[in-house]
C-alpha cells in the first residue's frame, strides 16, 4: 500500500510547507510564522529550545509555569 506523504504539512495550520525554510520542531515541522507559544503567542522561530505538551507548543516560561501548576 502507497503511503502519502504528508511530512511537509505545518504542525500548525496544516497547511503544505511549500516555503524554503521551515522549523523542525518536536518531530514536527512548521512555518516559520506557525510555531509560536499557545499560551502567550511568543513566536518561537528564534528559540533554540521549545516544549511540548498534550500536542500543544510552549515558550519555555509558560511550560515550566505550567508543570508547575
Ligand atoms: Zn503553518
Ligand atoms: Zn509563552
């Protein structure tokens, strides 16, 4: 059975990543505009670091604000 391939769909909007450049993140891949805090609407593009949860991107002060909790 053929496979289709949908790694180059955003983990953000879902859309095909036809950009050049894209983010690689939580074994993921997104626009470079897609990958941004849930909680706070931080763009991540220039973290080196982000985290993930229950499916949902954080800044590294909101995940540590949520583990917390
Ligand atoms: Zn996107
Ligand atoms: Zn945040």
């Amino acid at each position: 059975m053929l496979k289709e391939v949908v790694e180059e769909d955003c983990a953000g909007c879902h859309s095909r990543i036809t950009d050049r450049f894209y983010l690689l993140a939580v074994d993921r891949q997104w626009h470079l505009g897609c990958l941004q805090c849930s909680e706070c609407k931080l763009s991540l593009d220039t973290e080196v670091t982000c985290y993930s949860r229950h499916g949902n991107i954080y800044c590294k002060h909101d995940y540590y604000r949520y583990v917390s909790l």
